[in-house]
C-alpha cells in the first residue's frame, strides 16, 4: 500500500466514512439501539400501570385530605360548644351569687309592707329591686311564674300544702322563695306551698 492509500484509509477512519468503520463499531450502535428500543416499549407498557398509580394516589390524598377536614370541623365545633357551655356556667354561677342578695330585698319590702313601716324606704328598696331584674332580664334571668299558676314540678319545688277550696288542687298559693330561669333553663326553682282540698284540676288540653 503505497503513502496516498494509507492517508486515505486513516481519514475515512476518522471521518467515520464507511471504508474506515469497524465492524465492532457497528455491532455496539445497533446493540444500543435495540436497547433504547427495548426499554421505549417497556416505558409505553408501564405508562397504564404508572398512570392508575398516580390516580390511586391521588385518591388517596383526597379522602386523607377530607377527613381532616371533618376532624378539624368537629374539633372546632366542640371547642366553641365547650367554651359557650363554660361561658353559660360562669354567667349562671354570678347569677346564684347574686340571688341571695335579691331575695333579701324582697323580704324587706314584704316585712314593711306587712308592718306598715318603711314610707318612702320602702319605695327606695323597691326602686332598686326592680333596677336590678331589669339588669338581670338584659342577660336572659327572668323570675318564673308561680303564685296561682298549676304546680309545675319542673319549675316548682312544693315545701308545703295548705287547705284552700276556693282554687283547683296543687295550685299555688303562696311563694316562699322566688324561682328564676337562664332563657329556657332553670336555674333555680321556686319553692312554694300549693292548695289543697279544692276541685280536681281538669287535665291539661281537656278542652282542645
């Protein structure tokens, strides 16, 4: 092989023409294209597999996703119906505390109203009793309704009996202690004394 034949031969070998290619040259690009083959179909059969997995997780996130949510509805929910319970307690509490001293307000006027003493006192002593139902009826405490009202076991508390024909039996009749009520709740039921002696009182709704 003359000088020129080897110059060309390493030029083709080095431009990559064929009359320089190896055949282990070629052998290596189609054993890396019959991989590249391979693993694009395997990549197209997993595409389903990957895809269901994908939305089963997505799912899954969702319902996790929802349930605390509900949790923390519920939680909230109960924080703020146990900090108004507590709030009601602390309001009912004050409240007791504070009957004591209505109830001796109201057995002074009575005591000068029976006696005849007291004048304008008296009128003073009243003034502010009723100042201080109106304050109370502001916060939902009204007094509950008794003298000559049925006996009603669920607002009333009986200390005693007393013979009176002139009114159906278990009417009240006289107050001993005044009974009063948060909105709808009792708080404190009236301690009374009820009839006796008189006509069977008539079921209630007998009428209707």
């Amino acid at each position: 092989m003359s000088a020129a034949q080897k110059d060309d031969t390493l030029k083709g070998a080095a431009t990559g023409s064929p009359e320089g290619a190896s055949p282990v040259d070629e052998n290596v690009e189609e054993a890396i294209e019959a991989e590249v083959i391979e693993e694009q179909d395997e990549v197209q059969e997993d595409t389903p597999n990957l895809f269901e997995a994908i939305t089963a997780e997505v799912t899954e996130l969702r319902d996790r996703y929802a349930r605390l949510q509900a949790e923390w509805d519920n939680y909230r929910k109960r924080t703020q119906a146990e900090r108004e319970s507590e709030r009601v307690r602390a309001s009912e509490n004050l409240v007791m505390d504070l009957l004591p001293l209505l109830d001796d307000l109201e057995r002074a006027i009575k005591h000068a109203r029976e006696t005849g003493e007291g004048g304008t006192l008296t009128d003073g002593v009243e003034a502010i009793q009723n100042k201080f139902l109106q304050i109370l009826e502001k916060h939902k405490v009204t007094q509950i309704a008794a003298l000559g009202e049925p006996f009603d076991a669920m607002q009333h508390q009986a200390v005693g009996t007393e013979e009176d024909a002139s009114v159906p039996e278990e009417t009240v009749v006289n107050v001993f202690q005044q009974g009063y009520k948060m909105g709808e709740r009792v708080i404190r039921p009236a301690m009374v004394v009820t009839s006796t002696g008189g006509p069977a009182r008539e079921p209630q709704g007998a009428n209707e």
